[in-house]
C-alpha cells in the first residue's frame, strides 16, 4: 500500500509541476476549450465557459473574480476560441490595476468591454 500511495503522490507532483509549467499550462488551457464545448457547436456557452475558467485561472488570476462577475451581467451568452485564448493572454500580461492595459491594442471586445466596466465601478 506504501508503494501505490507514494506512487499515487509523485503523479500528483507530476501533474502539479505541468500546471505550473507556462507552456504545458498554455497547452492544457487550449485543451480545454473542445474538450468542454458541445461537439457540434465552435463556441462554449458562457456558464460553461464560467465553470472551466474557475478551474483553470481562479487561484492564480487576481482579476478572476471580477471577470465573473463581469461574465455574469454581461450580454454574453458564449465565448469563442479566440475570447478563450485571449482570456489567457490577458491573464498573464495585464496587471490586476490594469495599468498596463493598451486601449488601443488587439484585445477582443469581451475584453475591451471588460476593462470598461470594471474601470467604471471601481471609480463609483
């Protein structure tokens, strides 16, 4: 039983130190994006979209939070490939005060609409 236990632990070693791996990550969270949306449709539906991104950015993107409850009010009712893969992006590149955010840059508009919106609450 000490063998499999050991063993089971050093998998879960394995498993953590691709998770924190940028490159393995990056190739999981794409992963991600067919393996959870419906075979026959190019986009996921936004609770699912919701769901995986808790699993996949919600311990390690201080903006996490905000961006849900952004995605909750929002009139989105699903994220494409591109959203998805920029979500990312954006998740590692942009401080969580936004301060490095370009306007002017090539974000999809989720995200352009997102900063918007925060920027707006934080200044009420």
């Amino acid at each position: 039983m000490c063998d499999c236990t050991e063993k089971l632990q050093n998998k879960f070693d394995f498993l953590r130190s691709q998770l924190n791996d940028i490159s393995s990550f990056k190739n999981i969270y794409r992963y991600a994006f067919d393996f959870a949306r419906d075979k026959d449709q190019r986009s996921l539906d936004i609770d699912t979209a919701k769901s995986m991104l808790a699993l996949l950015l919600g311990r390690t993107w201080p903006l996490f939070s905000v961006f849900y409850q952004y995605l909750e009010q929002s009139k989105y009712r699903v994220m494409n490939k591109d959203q998805w893969y920029n979500v990312l992006e954006f998740s590692r590149t942009v401080h969580a005060d936004l301060s490095n955010y370009d306007e002017d840059g090539a974000w999809p508009v989720l995200l352009d609409e997102f900063v918007e919106w925060h920027k707006v609450r934080q200044a009420s």
